[in-house]
C-alpha cells in the first residue's frame, strides 16, 4: 500500500505529460476528448499486457491521422467508418508484426546504423519545438518561464522526492502563479458532466476510410521504432530485442482496434512520456500502468478532467520545454557514445539530411528523415573515407 501511495505522485506526471495531446487530437477531429482518454488508458494497459511490463511507456492519440479522421467524423457525420478506418490500421500492424517476427528484426535493425539512430531520436524532440514554444509557452512566457524554472530547480536541487517528481512540482508551481496572474478559468470544470462514459461505437466499413487510413499505418510504424530508439537510450537496454519489435507492434494495433470501439483515435507510443523517463529516471511499468488507470477514470469522471483541462497552455509549454529537449538531447548522447565520426563527410551529410527533413516537415516528417538517412547511408558512396 505504501508502494502504491509513492508511486502515485508518479503516475500523475506521466497523465499530465500525455494529456494535452490526447484530448487536442479528439478537439481538432470532432471525436470525444473523455473517449479519448479512456481509450488511451485501455490501450496502455493492453499494450503492457502484450509486451509482458518490458515496455515503459504510455499509449495516447496519434497526430498522423487528424486529417482522415476529421474528414470522416467532422465533415461526413460518420464515426461508424472512421472506426472502420481504424481497424484496419489495427490490421495493418498484425500484418508487419507478423512481417517482423518472420524475418527477423536483428537484420531490420542492421540496417539502421548509429548515425541514423541518434538524428532521429533527436528530431523526435526537435519536431515537437514549435509546439512546445510558440503555440504553448509564447501565449505567456512568464509563467512558461516560472514553471520550468520549478521544474528545473526541482530536478536539480530539490530533496530527494522533489527530484522524483520535478514536473509535477514544476506544474503546481506554474499553475498558482497563473491562478494569481488571474489565468485560470473554472467555468469549464462547472460545466463539465460528473460522469461521462466513453462513445461506444460500432464500425461500419467503407473503402474510403479504409484506403485513407490504413497506410498510415507504415508511417506510424517507423515513428514508434524511432521511439524504441528514445527509450533504449533512456533505460539502458533494448526492447526491440526483449521482449522484441513484433510484441510492440501488436500491442499497438491491438490498442488501436480497442480505441475505436471506445470511440477514440488512433493509439501510438508517446514522445513526452519518454521525456518523463529522461528526467525522473524512474522506469518501472507500474507507474506507467497508474497513469493510465488515473487517465481512465479521468475520462469517467468530467470534472476532474475538466481540472487537468484548466491548465493554463503555457504551464504546460513551460514543462514541455524541458520534457522535449530533454528528448533531443538523448540522440546527441547517442551519437557521442557510439562514437559517431562527424568529421567524415558522408556522417554529417546523412545527420543535416534527416535534421532538416523531420524538423521542416509537420506532418510524419519524423518516419520520412528516418527513411531519407537510411537511404543516404546505404545508396550514396563514401568517397571522402577514400580520399583521406
């Protein structure tokens, strides 16, 4: 019991880590926020499940298909063909589980050289900048100043608790000095519903959603390995060996199949929730498994998601500073550790390729520069080496 009330504090950084995307995802494609949150908690569950507790990290809604979705649910009143939609990307990941486990991911992951590797776990942090600071911090940069600054000093100098929890500090700080700069509205925690349950829904098939939706599946694939990349950096060991890629990848779909039930989006692995590892440094998938039961009964009970909702933006853009960057960083760590030449000319060509490919692309930019350095790598020549 007194395991559970420690690792409590935990579980709550990593909610409101993944928070703010998963409910924006729902906002922006017309499906239900509450929905959302259930259906990632669900999802995360099921997906610790299937990789047996070896994967330390949290399932929320994916951004790669706002644009179907929105089409489907917004613009054709039709939720029944989105979740069609998204059963079929389930499809399509048991299909690649199936591809990965037959071929064997040892020789997919030799052709994925370090400097390949550290690049793209840095744009993985890179590409989430512009969130973090023009659309979150720049509506009020004192208080994103004030909240990271907490979170800093929390992760730094604090006691040895206080550097357990360095975000959540760093949020209650931000969120106070917002509350007396006078930020903070709770008319949207009066008006939201004490219990909302999730919109089930039954999927009615059409080729149009199917053929918008399940391509992407391939794009969200190389994100989430470009994620593994971030966590095996950030633990200290390989999960794409133990308990291996295929597991990631069907727990994934199989997260994915379930959210569209629950009336949700798309699941994949969370970027801000590694940036929460990166910092506190505690890996256990326990705590993981609390947030997403935390997420749940969030979206069961609307008032108290609707709190975590008046979170002022730049509180959290203030927190996102540090959880993103320190994400980038990790690949530049990757890269020294694997003693990555860059003073050969071939190295920094492939890192510049991939950098400027995954920051200036807003959409899968992350899945296209990872396939843009592996093409470099292994189709360009190496003339300098031979010059030298």
């Amino acid at each position: 019991m007194n395991s559970a009330i420690r690792k409590f504090p935990l579980s709550v950084q990593h909610v409101f880590a993944m928070f703010g995307s998963t409910v924006l995802v729902p906002f922006l494609t017309g499906l239900d926020p509450g929905s959302a949150l259930i259906a990632s908690g669900v999802g995360t569950l099921i997906f610790h499940l299937i990789t047996r507790g070896k994967v330390p990290t949290y399932l929320g809604s994916s951004f790669a298909f706002i644009a179907p979705l929105t089409l489907f649910v917004t613009k054709h009143h039709s939720p029944a063909e989105a979740a069609a939609g998204l059963i079929s990307v389930a499809v399509v990941y048991a299909i690649l589980s199936l591809l990965v486990a037959s071929i064997g991911f040892a020789k997919i992951r030799k052709a994925i050289p370090p400097v390949v590797v550290g690049p793209v776990v840095s744009i993985i942090g890179l590409a989430l900048a512009n969130t973090a600071v023009t659309q979150m911090a720049a509506k009020q940069w004192d208080v994103a100043i004030v909240s990271l600054g907490a979170a800093i000093l929390s992760s730094l100098v604090g006691f040895k608790q206080m550097r357990l929890i360095p975000l959540l500090i760093g949020i209650f700080v931000g969120y106070v000095y917002a509350w007396i700069r006078g930020l903070v509205h709770f008319g949207v925690v009066e008006k939201a519903p004490v219990i909302a349950l999730p919109h089930f829904t039954m999927p009615h098939f059409a080729w149009a959603a199917i053929l918008s939706m399940a391509p992407i599946a391939l794009v969200t694939m190389v994100e989430d390995l470009g994620h593994m990349f971030v966590l095996n950096e950030i633990i200290g060991r390989d999960v794409t060996k133990d308990p291996g890629f295929s597991p990631i990848l069907i727990g994934n779909g199989i997260a994915t199949f379930v959210s569209s039930l629950l009336g949700g989006p798309a699941q994949t692995t969370y970027a801000e929730n590694l940036g929460v590892l990166a910092i506190t440094k505690q890996y256990s998938s326990r705590i993981i498994q609390g947030g997403a039961v935390i997420a749940i009964i969030l979206g069961l009970f609307g008032k108290v998601g609707a709190l975590i909702h008046s979170i002022p933006v730049p509180v959290m853009g203030g927190i996102s500073i540090l959880l993103f960057g320190m994400i980038a960083a990790m690949g530049i760590r990757h890269l020294v550790e694997e003693k990555v030449d860059l003073g050969n000319m071939k190295n920094l060509i492939v890192v510049a390729v991939i950098f400027i490919i995954g920051i200036g692309l807003p959409n899968n930019g992350i899945a296209l520069a990872t396939l843009a350095g592996i093409l470099v790598y292994w189709l360009v020549p190496d003339f300098s080496s031979k010059q030298q």
